[in-house]
C-alpha cells in the first residue's frame, strides 16, 4: 500500500514559493513534516510578507517540535482574530509606518471648525424633557462597558472595574453600573404605557488579563442582581508587535518561539460585535440604540439618560458625550473636519493636534477660549451614543475595522516628562519664552504624550528603520465616525463637568505630580467627585447643603463635600430627586447620607451625622427630623502604607464609622422616622 504522508518536498512544492524564497527558509522547509496543511499556509503567508526571520532559529527536526506547532497556533489565533488577517494587518503596518517616518500629517487638507451638538444646562425644563425622553427610550438600548485593563497604573493589582466607586457604601463600579441598567431598564418599562418590561442586554468587553476575573467577579456576585442571560463577556485579542518599518514581526526576547504582542486598543469592540452576531441579534428584537461607555467613570450615569434623550430627539447616528474644554486642555477635541475635496467627518481630535492643525488653516492663535471661557471644540470623554441601524450598515462594509496608527515610542522618566508638561503649561499661558520656544517645547511635549509623527529618538539609529522598542497598530473606540459618509447625521451633547466627567486612571504618586488646579483624575478625586456631585444635585433640588472644605489626601488637595450616596434605584434623574425631597431639608460639610432603598423620601430632615437607610422595594419611608451623631471621620492614609488594602491606600483614606443612625426596612409597608 502506497504512504499517503507527504515528503517534505512535495509540503514545500505546496508553498508555491519560487526558489529564492526556499533557498532562504532552510529551517522553515526542514521541519515542514511536523506541520498541517493549515499550518503550511500560514508559513506560506508569513515568508511572502517578509517575515523569513521567524524561523532563523528553528533548530532539526526532532528538537523543539512541541514549541513549533505552538508557535503556528499561535499565528493562527492572530491571523483569525484581525480582520483581513496578519497579512492585511503587515500590509496596513508598513503603509502607517512609511507615513509615520516621513512625518505625514493625518489631517493634511483638513480645515477644523465647530460642529453643531446640544449643550445642557443641569436641572432647567429643557435638561429634565430629555431626561424623560432619554429613560423611555432605554428600554430600546443596549449597553456596552469596555473594561479590558486592569488597575496596576492606579496602584491596584485587581481589575478595574472591582474598585469601590466610593468607599461610604463600598459599591464597586460594576456592581454601579449594573445597578444603574437594572434601575433605567425598571424605569422605563414603567414609563412605557402598555408595554411589557424588556431586559437590556449588556456587553462586556474584556482581554487577556480581566476575562476571568471579570466573570468571577460577576458569578461571586450573582451577577449583581442581573439575570445572567443579560450579561455577554466578549474577549479581545491582541495583535503582533513589529520590530522595524518593515513590519517585521518582534519575536519574545525570552522565547523565541513565541510573537511578542500587545492590545490593539479599545477600537476592537466594533469588530467584536460584528462578528459576535449581537448587533442582528438586537436588531431583531427591536431595539434602536448602542451605548458605550469605559470602566471607571462613576459619574456617567448621571448623564446618560439626558443624553439619549438628545440623541432619540434630534436622531444623531452618532451622539458623543462631551464636557466643556479648556483650550491646549490634555483632552481630545470634538470637531468637524472639512476637506478640500469636499469630504467631511465630525471626529474626536486629539489635543496635540488640535492646535497646530488649527494655526495651520487660518487660526494663527490656534486652539483658544472663546467668550464662555473654554474652548469652542467641546471636550471627548469618550462615551458614544449609536443608533443600531446605521451602525450595522457601516458595520457590514468595514466588518467593523476601524482606521488604526501607529505610535512608536520608547518609555521616558516620568519626572523629565512632567517637568516638560509643566514648563508647556506655563508657556500655553501666555509666558515670556515667546512662540519659538513654545514651538520647540510643545513638540517636545507631544512625543513625550502622544507622539505622532514619532520622535527622532524612537528609533536605534539616524536610519529610522528599526526601534527601540516594538511597536503595533492601535484602534479607538472613538475613531469610529471616520469612515462614515456625509450624510451620516454626527453630533454631541456637552454636560457639566462636575456632573458628567471623573474617571480614575492616575496612581497617588502620578497624581500628586500633576500642576496645580489641572484634574486628578485618580481615584481620591473619583470618589470625592461624587460626593460633590450628589451634593450639588441635593442643593438643586432644595435642600441646603453646607460648602466643602479642602483637605489633602496622597498629596492631592481635594474638596470634601457632604458624603452623600444613593443607589441608582432611589433616584436615576433630577426628576426622580425632587420627587423625594421636600420641606426644609439641610445637610452639614461633615456628614454622611447613605440610600439604599427605591421608596425613601426625605422631608423636613436635619443632618449632622451619619444616616444610613436601607429599605426593601415595597417598602415606602419616609425620614425626616434632626438627625445628630459623631458621624464617620476620614482618616488619611499613606499610599505607601503596605499593612492597609490597596484599595484603601490609593484613595489616602479610610473611613472611621464612629457613630451613625442606622434603619433597615425589610418588610412591605409604610413607615416613618423621625429623629
């Protein structure tokens, strides 16, 4: 009987590879008996796209095989998971790499000027109708939390998203923002008359390093009182890194049979829901829209609803949720772009190139505040607002693609970095080092932050060829309006800041750097922005809240409001807060008022303490009187204290429950307190 095991020469014949290509591939043709049919093709694939080094170092037959058939399956995880595959993606590589060395400018023939988009004032008629709106169209929405990163740049060796959002109830942030879907998914079916309650679908978008935590922390939890079925985790791989500007693959310095990657950033999540088959999913069940959101932003909320409201009233395909921008402010921009051909796109752009590309088309003062204060281009922070149908059109022509760079760049000491940023702030003010310095800086500037095009000392040498360290190709979330077509109806709706806008993303050491009066942006200032949130709606809808004093916790001088919490149950708009609020209602700086119950309402109620009322769904409370106690002190912690919990240590303090009036209602009913 005739073998049917092919020769290594009738595998090679198979290649189709003319003799030079075989002649440089020894190692690759010696061991191609070791490989399948599917792992021929790729090795076909990778020599014709110049990628001959991977297998300089394949050793005979019979040493390391276990390690080669791995490494083809792992070329076949990321030839399967980018769109196109690895060729697609070397080819994209070597195109955005030949532009990054000759310094093209992304925006050439591009002139910026100022979209249209809605600009809302928080508690006025106008706020509160698109409030409504926004809640009974949520019923027709589905959520999606990119959550891939974990919390080490914060101090925290857990996943983000397991972080309290604020420490007077311990809420972490994704038992918030399940929470808050569970409370406007209640809300709305309420709203809808007739109509039969409808579960949210929400999406998680995870990587590598959270996927398993996320599902612990969700599965430890009872998915935090969300039926399972609700919840899609959808897993994003990472891409190839490239050694040079010939997208040569970097081979893992520590095992060669290995691709050194990285994430591809958080763009992914469009191609992620394409080809999960979701978006049809949702559109079958009739619903109309795709909210995104990112992972520790414990304000959002607060704005969502309003912001669809925008969205379903002035039918955005696109609506960005923006805030109020301070020009040269390290926040991207959201502008229309208008080409010389005619082509326009409303799109983020990031502040580095805001202003040069602005003093480049006929704005020689470039990006500036205009008579409000704060620049005209409002402020991206990220968190879009898709209608489901024009999304999946758009979908089906990219496979959900999006337009990609690259950054090469090599690490700088933070110190030299932050000195640089604070020498660039001084000047952006105006300072005396005239415009040929400023020039010279702010370019230092960018390469430090977000290089584009990359600086001279990215690479090893005055070649530009190679790189210090291996690079990839990136994606935002936030690209995504770049590749739609005029007609595609683009907009923003720009809330306050103290409303809208807090994230934690900076360590205590990175935060206590930052210059004077520029944001934190950690999570001391994440929780205390909370407070001054809750404390302010409080004082819109009538009570009298005390001022906030400063305090310093990590080196960071924060205001310290009323320690005021509430679960998204007890109120989700200013509608719902004034409903229970009423009478003379105070609050003192020093207090702490912590809700846990739907039906609470507040009347008449004096506090100068700790409160904290918990109450079951059909049980009505009403709370009221003078309420006085020691209350609970925030006592500061150092960062570097290793005997306290991380999380703990990067806020700077904990909290000393010495005294508090406590009530829990577990039965149905009605019921009273009254101190």
């Amino acid at each position: 009987m005739a073998s049917t095991v092919e020769s290594p020469a009738d595998s090679l014949s198979k290649l189709d590879i003319n003799g030079d290509w075989a002649a440089s591939a020894p190692n690759l043709r010696n061991n191609l008996s070791l490989l399948s049919p599917d792992q021929i093709e790729l090795g076909k694939m990778l020599l014709e796209m110049g990628q001959i080094h991977l297998f300089e170092h394949w050793p005979e037959p019979g040493v390391d095989d276990e390690q080669k058939c791995a490494f083809f399956d792992q070329v076949a995880r990321l030839n399967s998971s980018y769109p196109g595959g690895l060729a697609s993606y070397i080819n994209t590589a070597r195109e955005l790499l030949a532009d990054s060395k000759a310094g093209k400018n992304p925006f050439d023939g591009f002139t910026p000027s100022v979209p249209s988009g809605e600009s809302l004032t928080f508690g006025d008629n106008n706020f509160i109708q698109f409030e409504e709106t926004g809640v009974r169209e949520m019923q027709n929405a589905a959520f999606v939390l990119v959550a891939g990163g974990l919390g080490e740049r914060l101090g925290y060796n857990g996943i983000k998203v397991a972080l309290p959002r604020e420490s007077s109830s311990g809420t972490c942030y994704l038992q918030h923002y399940i929470e808050s879907i569970l409370a406007l998914q209640d809300a709305s079916s309420r709203l809808v008359e007739g109509g039969s309650p409808k579960q949210i679908p929400f999406v998680i978008m995870t990587s590598d390093d959270t996927h398993a935590r996320t599902l612990e922390l969700l599965e430890s939890n009872s998915y935090f009182g969300m039926n399972p079925t609700q919840v899609k985790l959808l897993k994003q791989e990472k891409v190839a890194c490239l050694d040079d500007n010939d997208a040569r693959l970097a081979v893992d310095p520590h095992n060669k049979y290995v691709i050194q990657t990285k994430p591809h950033g958080h763009g992914d999540v469009h191609s992620l829901l394409y080809s999960s088959g979701l978006l049809n999913i949702w559109r079958h069940a009739g619903l109309r829209w795709v909210l995104f959101f990112q992972d520790t932003n414990g304000l959002l909320f607060k704005a969502i609803p309003a912001a669809l409201g925008v969205s379903a009233t002035k039918q955005y395909h696109v609506n960005s949720l923006a805030v109020p921008r301070k020009a040269k402010e390290a926040i991207g921009g959201i502008a229309k772009l208008t080409h010389t051909d005619g082509r326009t796109m409303v799109i983020n752009v990031e502040y580095n190139q805001l202003d040069p590309l602005l003093r480049a088309t006929g704005y020689p003062d470039g990006d500036v505040n205009c008579e409000t204060g704060y620049s005209p281009f409002p402020g991206n922070i990220n968190q879009l607002i898709l209608e489901l149908g024009p999304y999946i059109e758009e979908l089906t022509k990219t496979g959900g693609a999006i337009q990609e760079f690259v950054n090469p760049k090599q690490r700088i000491d933070p110190t030299i970095a932050q000195a640089v940023v604070v020498v660039i702030e001084v000047l952006g003010e105006g300072g005396g080092g005239g415009e040929t310095l400023f020039e010279m800086m702010a370019k230092e500037r960018d390469c430090i932050i977000n290089p584009r095009p990359p600086p001279p000392t990215t690479y090893k040498d005055a070649s530009k060829t190679s790189f210090k360290s291996s690079t990839r190709l990136e994606c935002m979330m936030q690209d995504y309006p770049k590749t739609l077509p005029p007609t595609a109806r683009v907009g923003f709706t720009v809330m306050d800041i103290w409303l809208a806008y807090a994230p934690v993303k900076n360590n205590p050491e990175d935060a206590a750097k930052v210059p004077k009066g520029n944001p934190y942006h950690s999570a001391t200032s994440g929780e205390m922005a909370v407070y001054r949130a809750n404390s302010l709606i409080l004082k819109k809808a009538g009570f009298k809240v005390d001022d906030p004093v400063l305090q310093v916790f990590n080196g960071q001088e924060v205001e310290v409001w009323p320690r005021v919490t509430w679960k998204p149950k007890w109120a989700l708009t200013f509608a719902d807060v004034t409903s229970k609020v009423s009478g003379s209602c105070s609050i003192s700086q020093k207090s702490t008022l912590v809700i846990n119950g739907s039906n609470i309402f507040l009347e008449d109620l004096s506090l100068d303490g700790a409160l904290v009322i918990n109450s079951v769904k059909d049980a009505e409370v009403k709370v009221g009187g003078s309420v006085q106690n020691k209350g609970w002190i925030l006592e500061n912690v150092d960062y570097k204290d290793t005997l306290a919990p991380e999380e703990i240590r990067t806020r700077g303090f904990r909290i000393n429950k010495v005294e508090q009036l406590e009530k829990t209602y577990n039965e149905p009913g009605k019921f009273c307190l009254k101190a």
